[in-house]
C-alpha cells in the first residue's frame, strides 16, 4: 500500500489498542502503543532508501527482505526495544504484541497489491502478489479516515467504532476477492490455452489491468462494465540467447532487476547505424497507448554498454534521455 494508507492503518490499530485492558489503564502504555503502531506500519518500507543508490537495486530488494518473516521479527524488536529506552514504565509484553501486529499488517496488507512482498523469505524468495487491491485504494483509506474521525470525536465507543470499522473491510477485501476470481474465470472462456493471468486492480472498483499469457502470444487487456476490451497483443518469442548483444544484456544490473521482478514483459532488439538497443516492456502497466516500467540497455559495435535504465518512465522521449549518453 501506499505511504498514507500504512499511516492511517497505524493510528487505526493505536486506537483498537485502547480496547486491550492493559493498555487502556495506563496513558503511558496507551502513548507508546500508539506511536509503536504507527512507525511500526511504516517501517517496513525504510527500503525505499535504496532508490538513493539506484533504480535497479530500489527494484530488485524493494518489498525484499525487509518485508519477510526475519524482518518482521526484528522490527519489532528493535521497535520495541527503542521505545522502551525511552519510556521503560511502558508494560513490555503489551507493547511487543501491538507492535509486531502493526509490522505484520504492514506486509500481510502489502501481498493483496500486484507488486506483492517476499513475505515468505527465508523459506522461499517468490513474490507474493494477490493482485486484489490498488496501491493506493480510496475505499480502504476513506474507511480508515472516517473511523479514526468518529474515534477521535468520541461520538461511539471504541468497540463500535472498530468492530464496524474493521467488519466494513473485511467485506470489501471478500469483495474483491471474489471479483477476480469471477474476472480470471471469464479470461479462460473467452480465450484458449491461457497459461497465466496477471491482474493489475485499478483504483476504480471495476476497473481492472490485465496482461493475459497464452500458448501463442501476450494479450494486453483490460476488464470493466463486466466485459474485457483487448488493447494489445504481441507474439510471444524466445529470448535470442545465441545473440552476443542479448547475452550481455541479460547480464546487466538493470535487465537481472527487471526480470526478477517482472513475470510477464516482451524484449525488443534494433539495431541502428552505430548501436543496437534492447528493451524489455513489462506488459502488467499499461497506461494510454504507453507501458511505463520498461528496463533498456544499448550498447556500441564493440559490445560495450553506453546507456542504460530501468524504472519507470511516461514518454519515449524522457526514456531516451535518461539512457544517455546514446551515441547519436
């Protein structure tokens, strides 16, 4: 989820800390829970300090280790150790429990976007991704919003105000369950021998991305007023791993990012009068005729790289840009 919805997540889960006895009879207790869960719900993604080296080490180890089960378990406990230096009177146990449910929400809630976590690291590195809910969803975050509101404004009980808030939730996320599941059904009888099918939810309730994998060819759709509208499709080629400019490139730091967090992209290879330029296109995002997340590599006729990228961009002409110095 985006950085607003962790934080009203947080402040929610400080507020239903208040129904826990203990925390409830001590303000100190009450104070340190609610900060623990609020930095708890963030702190997962201190990773996105990696962009500041690059954007393929930001790509590869972003939802990485730092949303695993190790890092769960040390979040928390470097969380809770920090906070109890401070105010050491907190109750130790109590605060522990809220903020490792804080953390925990963090990457549990973060599995349900198309990016997805390794949330299952050390045991396996496969990414995680439920393909249900929007990065940033204005259904979830309005509902977090308007129950912090009413909690804070004390018009109801605590127990009223979570039960409904949390039962509202739980609903919308079977909703959207069930949504792509009738989504993905519809996929296999409209077209044959689907072999995957990667869901992107927009931030409309019924407007879905999709980026459909057959035997033949990659199909670039999209799923709204109960129909599916095809907007692309490409033939589905082998990579050219005989071709010496393909071979170094996929050993680039910017292609091995892209494809180890990329399940479905196509590659393009040009050759022009003094370089050869290959692209790979994830076909998950796409966006007014354009596909942003791309990673592009060019080298001169000796093999040696002279421009590279990988992220996102929305135009050709900034791509362009950010690949240079291109030998034009």
């Amino acid at each position: 989820m985006d950085t607003g919805t962790h934080l009203v997540m947080g402040i929610a889960l400080g507020g239903l800390a208040t129904l826990d006895p203990v925390v409830a009879s001590s303000p100190l207790t009450a104070q340190t829970v609610l900060i623990a869960t609020i930095i708890g719900s963030q702190i997962p993604d201190i990773d996105t300090v990696l962009k500041l080296k690059n954007n393929a080490t930001y790509i590869k180890h972003h939802r990485g280790i730092t949303h695993s089960l190790f890092a769960l378990v040390l979040w928390t406990l470097l969380l809770t150790g920090t906070l109890l230096a401070i105010w050491p009177q907190t109750d130790a146990l109590h605060l522990l429990l809220w903020t490792g449910l804080a953390v925990g929400l963090h990457v549990f809630v973060d599995i349900f976007n198309a990016y997805g976590t390794q949330a299952l690291r050390p045991f396996t590195k496969k990414w995680i991704a439920l393909g249900m809910i929007n990065t940033f969803d204005p259904v979830i975050f309005t509902v977090h919003l308007a129950g912090i509101a009413v909690w804070v404004s004390g018009w109801y009980p605590p127990q009223v105000v979570f039960s409904t808030m949390y039962g509202l939730l739980i609903f919308y996320y079977v909703y959207r369950y069930l949504q792509k599941r009738t989504l993905v059904r519809k996929v296999h009888q409209r077209f044959t021998d689907v072999l995957d099918v990667n869901v992107s939810p927009s931030m409309r309730v019924n407007l879905w991305h999709l980026a459909i994998t057959t035997k033949h060819e990659h199909i670039v759709a999209k799923y709204s007023d109960h129909s599916i509208k095809v907007l692309d499709s490409f033939a589905r080629k082998p990579l050219p791993k005989e071709n010496e400019y393909f071979t170094k490139a996929l050993e680039h730091p910017d292609v091995v990012s892209f494809r180890s967090f990329s399940p479905v992209y196509r590659w393009e290879l040009r050759k022009y009068q003094t370089y050869y330029e290959i692209r790979f296109i994830d076909l998950r995002y796409w966006s007014k005729g354009h596909y942003p997340f791309v990673a592009m590599v060019c080298f001169d006729q000796d093999k040696n790289c002279v421009g590279s990228f990988t992220g996102w961009v929305f135009s050709e002409k900034k791509l362009q840009k950010k690949v240079s110095p291109l030998p034009f």
